[in-house]
C-alpha cells in the first residue's frame, strides 16, 4: 500500500493560510485512520493509501475540498522521508529544532490513545519518532537551535519581558530568556499559574494579561489557544494608551493577536521568527540516518502483503522439517524428556539458519525481486495465493 502526504508549512504557505487551517482542525474531529499534525510552522496530513485517499483525509480534516490545492502533495517513499525529516527536525528552520521531536511524540501518542491511527501507520510513525531521537543524538547541542531561543534573542535588549503561556513552548521562551548573557525580569502569565515550577520568576493570573500589554517593554506570546487572548477592540485601546512602543512577539497559530494598523507596536509574528532562524550546516551523516531508516520503513509497509506470508513460510517450513527429524529420532530416544531437548535444539539450529534470508528479504538494500526469489528457491511460491 502507498503513504500519501500533504503538506502545508512555512515558507511555501503564508501564514495567514496556515492559520486559517489551524482554526478549521480546532473546530471538527479528527478523522480516523489519518494523521494531523499541526504546529505553529507546518501542518501535515498522513495517511496510509493513495492520492486519491490523501483528498479525501484533507477535505474531512478541514471540509474544504480546494484546500490540497495550497499542499505540498507527497506519496510513497518521498512521502515517508518527509515524515521521518520532519521528526528529526530536519525540514525546520533550524535544523535539529528541540521542539519538534516532543511535538510531533505527543501529536503521535494522541493519535493512537485516540485510536485515530494505529495498524502499520501508526508502527511507521513510532518508527519516525526513534528515529528522530538517533538522528538528534548526531546533531551538536547549541542554546540556539529553538524557535523559542530566536524569540528570547529578539527580547534580549529589554530588562522586562513578560510571557504569555505557561505549556512547553512558553517555558522553553523562558528557558532561552534564562541562558542570555543578561536575563531580563521575567513574568509569566498563566491560566494555571499552580503549574509553573520556575523559581524567582513571578507568575501572574491571566485577567492581567491586558495590564501586560500595556505595562511591559516585550511580551512574547506562546500559548496554544484557539482564539484571541483580548479582543482586536480591547488591544486598540491598550496600545493606544502606551507612550513607548510594544515589541510583541506572537508565537501563537493561529495568531493570538492582530495589531491594528498604525499602532506602536514592533509585531513579530511565527514567520518572521522563522525568517530570522539561521539554518544550522547541515550534517551529512544525520540526512543519511533518516534516508536510509526511510526507506527501510517504506519497504516494510509497501512489501507487507508479501513479505509476511514468505517470512511465515519460511517458518513453517523449517517447524514441519523440524518435526520431521524428531518424529524420525524420537524411537532412538532414552528419558522422556530427551524429546523435547532435541525439539528445542532443532529448531533453534532451524531458525539461525532462516535469520539471514529472513533479513534479506526485509531490508531496503535487498533487490526488488528478492521476495519472489527466495519463495520460489524454498519452494513457497505455488501456495502463496492460498495465504
């Protein structure tokens, strides 16, 4: 069977789509066997099958038939590796992004405690998952290689800084905040403020957030809220009543606010984050991990229908041989329990010598043909359509 993606992320689509995309997935169900994942740069569509089940996923996922039309389409093996560089944090910004290996863990973790995905798409996205964490582990540790250590850099100039949200992205702001050569004072506002564990950092209510905006040099916004955090009315009058400028910077999709025009404020947005984001040099030997675990995957789920009835044939083979042999010894036998000695060794000496034909017939390297040859050499062939 086929993998089939579609992909709507930074740079190819604005914001301003993405965000309306963001607010379609926050209003309807998630549909079955499909995954979505969204975040603040990109939302992806995974499912296993074809385009023309990739079109129907999308149009169910945001009841907008037009909408593949802003995708980036992928199927088969190119759709796999594009999973697998997206868990690995290869296709971000910042190359290795800390963030986006735990998003994109729990957004799969959800899906399957949902029972939204689960069977071989769900066994390949798990796969995804560890293989991010190997290809992190080639990847050198720098204090910038987050989307949250770009929005802490651009507040860095300021001595006051408050922040929105109090979720991961929220603190991995402050924790960026915290590893500047000069931290500013920094307040966050949460909704829970009993959940946030920072010490010496003041944590307020968020019916104060309108006092922030107004009181406050910076203020970075990263909650993962699904509408305004005030009114566009109410964030006029507050800007308005400010004698400086506001740097505001929104990490939110979709965006928490909408600064009318004309306002003091210095309003950056997720993409001009990402526009500032220098990409990391790119390691050679991180690309080759993800590609070849890619490819390994995608042969797995396109070779499953054969694969599996050559792999249990094999075995079966090897279990009636076994058989055999003991029923033939079984006569020459002493002690009772001599049989199941000689059971036990025969089929481990049986399955040793199926563990590299078994391994050959599943790698990616192998030949196409290899499934076929190895059937007809075992003599599996003429019994397989009967599996």
């Amino acid at each position: 069977m086929h993998v089939s993606t579609a992909s709507f992320a930074y740079p190819e689509v604005d914001g301003a789509a993405r965000s309306d995309l963001a607010q379609r997935l926050a209003v309807r169900e998630a549909p079955p066997d499909v995954f979505v994942f969204s975040t603040c740069l990109r939302t992806e569509v995974v499912v296993h099958g074809d385009r023309a089940d990739l079109e129907q996923a999308v149009n169910r996922a945001f009841g907008e038939p037009s909408v593949l039309e802003l995708a980036t389409v992928r199927t088969g093996d190119k759709a796999v590796e594009h999973i697998f560089r997206i868990s690995a944090g290869l296709e971000s910004p910042i190359l290795g992004e800390r963030e986006i290996l735990t998003q994109f863990r729990q957004a799969v973790q959800a899906a399957q405690e949902a029972r939204v995905v689960g069977g071989l798409l769900g066994k390949m996205l798990e796969t995804a998952v560890a293989v991010g964490r190997q290809a992190r582990e080639l990847l050198p540790e720098s204090p910038h290689d987050s989307m949250a250590a770009v929005a802490a850099q651009v507040v860095g100039p300021f001595d006051r800084v408050a922040v929105l949200g109090s979720g991961m992205m929220a603190k991995a702001v402050v924790y960026g905040m915290l590893g500047l050569p000069a931290p500013p004072d920094i307040v966050m506002v949460a909704r829970h403020p009993e959940k946030v564990t920072f010490d010496n950092i003041a944590v307020w209510t968020f019916d104060r957030a309108p006092a922030v905006l107004d009181e406050f040099p910076a203020v970075i916004s990263a909650t993962s809220a699904k509408q305004r955090l005030i009114s566009d009315a109410d964030l006029a009058s507050v800007l308005a009543a400010r004698s400086v400028p506001l740097t505001l910077v929104d990490m939110a999709m979709p965006p928490d606010f909408a600064p009318p025009a004309g306002s003091p404020v210095d309003y950056v947005d997720i993409d001009h984050l990402a526009n500032m984001a220098a990409r990391r040099p790119r390691r050679d030997d991180a690309d080759a991990l993800v590609t070849t675990a890619a490819a390994n995957a995608y042969r797995h789920l396109a070779d499953h229908a054969t694969v599996g009835p050559v792999i249990g044939g094999l075995m079966r083979n090897a279990d009636e041989t076994v058989n055999g042999v003991v029923d033939r010894f079984a006569g020459r036998l002493g002690k009772g329990d001599d049989r199941a000695l000689l059971q036990q060794t025969a089929h481990t000496v049986a399955r040793t010598l199926l563990a590299r034909p078994v391994s050959y017939i599943r790698s990616a390297d192998g030949p196409r043909d290899a499934v076929d040859v190895i059937a007809e050499a075992f003599g599996l062939d003429d019994g397989l359509d009967d599996i």
